[in-house]
C-alpha cells in the first residue's frame, strides 16, 4: 500500500507539474525547502508515471469511498426505518411527542446531509484528479502523431474527454437523490407513526 502524500509532497507536485519539460533552466525549488533541485529528463518521467499512477489510483478510490458512504448511510436509513415500523404499534404514548419528533427528525436529516455533501465532494475530488491525469497525458504527448509511432498512442477525439466523462458521471447524484428519498421516508415515518 502506498503512503498517502503530505501537504508538502503535494505542494512539491503540482510546483513539477506546472514546470515540467519546460523549456526554462533544469530546476525548481522545494515549497519547504531553500535548495534548489535539479532534475534530469529521466527524472521528471519517473516523477510524472509515479504521479500518473497516484491520481488513477485516487480516482478508482474516491469512486469505491462514494459507494461506501452511500451503502452506509441506506443500511442506516434502512435499519432505522425497519426500527421504527416495528416498534410503532408497541410504543406506548411518549412523554414529549413533538419534542421526540424534532429530535429524531435533526437525528436523521443532520447525517443524510453529511453524507450526501461527502458525496459530492468526492465527486469533485474526482474530477480533479481526472484533469490531472490529462495534464500528464498531455505532457507525454499521447495523442499526437509521429510522435511515439506514426500513428498516437491514444485518438485524438479521446484528448480531454476524461475530466468530462467525470464531470458528467450520474452515479453520485442518483447516490444522493436515494439518500434524501430514503430520509424523508424514515421522517414521515417518524411523524405519522410514533
């Protein structure tokens, strides 16, 4: 398992990732550092695959971590529900019903929105990574002709399309919408039958 990178290692990537093969003299400087580090061409290759790897690795992570969360929060939702159906007609009267009601109803509305707000901001972090990747994609020129063979390494039509594809991916937003949908179920069902 690879260790996750720190605020400076990442501070480090995106400052290579701006300048690299760049036609401007052979160094940078390190964010927490005063040395100035110079890097060969085989340097910056090895860094950006090894950034290539980390950022297709984070967007199938930050996938699987959304559908967590969203099994999570329905098992919850679903639980809680089942809870409440059964121990309707077994509750005897409560004290404060309209005060056990608001209680149970912020107990349930206040995790669903942090959950979905995970969600979506997993999806953001997604796409991040996805433009990321295009940048890398980019720099080694994988789509252009004549470059690696004559024809590129990937179709031309495919240069940007990634981050799009993320960008527009429905999952998060249909893992949301049955979230809230579950919600409200579980806080009628709170109202109408406790």
């Amino acid at each position: 398992m690879k260790k996750p990178m720190d605020e400076s290692d990442l501070l480090l990537q995106n400052l290579l990732l701006q300048n690299l093969l760049d036609p401007l003299p052979n160094h940078c400087v390190a964010p927490n550092k005063q040395e100035i580090i110079g890097l060969s061409t085989s340097d910056k290759t090895a860094f950006l695959l090894s950034a290539l790897d980390f950022h297709i690795h984070e967007i199938q992570r930050r996938e699987e971590k959304e559908q967590r969360i969203f099994d999570w929060c329905t098992n919850l939702l679903l639980i809680t529900f089942g809870a409440i159906v059964a121990l309707a007609g077994q509750a005897q009267s409560l004290a404060f019903p309209v005060f056990t009601k608001i209680v149970a109803t912020i107990f349930i509305g206040f995790p669903t929105a942090i959950f979905v707000y995970r969600i979506m901001i997993q999806r953001t972090r997604t796409r991040r990574n996805a433009e990321i990747v295009q940048r890398i994609e980019e720099i080694f020129h994988v789509y252009e002709d004549e470059y690696y063979s004559r024809e590129a390494l990937y179709p031309k039509k495919w240069s940007g399309n990634l981050s799009k594809v993320v960008s527009r991916r429905k999952t998060p937003i249909y893992y949301s919408i049955i979230i809230v949908f579950l919600a409200i179920c579980v806080i009628v069902t709170i109202w109408l039958l406790l």
